[in-house]
C-alpha cells in the first residue's frame, strides 16, 4: 500500500487500533471499511443513539457502486490502487458533507 501511496503522492502515516466504546464519546462520526467491521462496532456501540455515528465509508462513494472497501492484498496487481481510488473518492464526498454540516453551524 506505502508504495501505491507513494507513487500518487499520498502521504500514510500513523497506526491503526481496535475501536473502543470510549470512541463514540470522542468521536462525532465512525467509519467503517467493510460489513464485518460495521457489525463488530455496531455490537460495541453504548445505545442506539451513539450507534448514529457509525456510517459505512462507501456511503460516500460517488465514482464507484462499490458496498465494502475491499481488502488490498486479495486484489491481485490493481488491489492497492482499487482501495485508494476508492478512498480518494468517498474522502472528496465525505470532506464536501463536513464542511457543509459546519457551514450551517
């Protein structure tokens, strides 16, 4: 993934970490990639009001119909550059959604 990354300029930094109830406190809006991670952190979620701010990530995709985000590795050759077409565009929609929530606040 670093070196597709790489070759589209895209910086990858920090780490990734199980999702915790404390989340939902700290957090206005959960993302998840794929159903399995949508069901695992639905069963974690406090109440059903705080399970609100889980939203599956392709929610966001306007370029593609896809409904997960695949795993990269099981991909062949395209895999990587699949995940980060997709990421690119779910990220355009879902900074578009942001700033229009903060406009109206």
């Amino acid at each position: 993934m670093q070196e597709t990354a790489d070759r589209r300029d895209i910086v990858v930094k920090g780490a990734a970490r199980m999702a915790t109830r404390s989340d939902f406190d700290r957090f206005d809006l959960l993302l998840t990639m794929d159903d399995f991670n949508l069901s695992e952190l639905q069963s974690i979620a406090p109440d059903e009001q705080l399970a609100k701010k889980i939203h599956p990530f392709c929610e966001y995709l306007t370029e593609h119909e896809n409904r997960e985000v695949p795993d990269p590795y099981f991909g062949g050759s395209g895999g990587f550059d699949l995940v980060l077409d997709l990421l690119e565009d779910g990220c355009r929609s879902l900074l578009a959604s942001i700033s229009e929530q903060l406009s109206k606040h």
